[in-house]
C-alpha cells in the first residue's frame, strides 16, 4: 500500500510542476486574440474598402 501510495503521490507532483498545459492556453488565446482582432479590422474597413474598389472600377470603366 506505501508502494502505490508513493508512486501516486510522485505522479501527481510530476504533473503539477508540468507547465506544458499554461503555456499551451497561453498560445490559444493569443491566437484567439489575434483572430478577434483581425476580424475586427475586416468589419471596420470592409465598407471603406469595398467603397475604393468600386470607386476604381467606374474610374476604370
């Protein structure tokens, strides 16, 4: 019973030290950040530039 009892308290302190996982959630969200604020540059120029184009094609045309 100490066996099992050692064993399993020495997998648990191994996987608590593990930064594996923190530094894992810290990557997901810095993309997911990155991905918000693309997205909110696509919304907030989209019109405008969707506007230039539009004004170069009848320029154009």
């Amino acid at each position: 019973m100490t066996t099992a009892y050692k064993f399993l308290s020495a997998w648990i302190t191994a996987h608590i030290d593990d930064e594996r996982g923190a530094s894992l959630v810290e990557y997901a969200l810095l993309v997911a950040l990155i991905a918000v604020v693309a997205i909110a540059a696509v919304t907030a120029l989209g019109q405008s530039a969707s506007t230039k184009f539009s004004e170069v094609d009848s320029a154009i045309s």
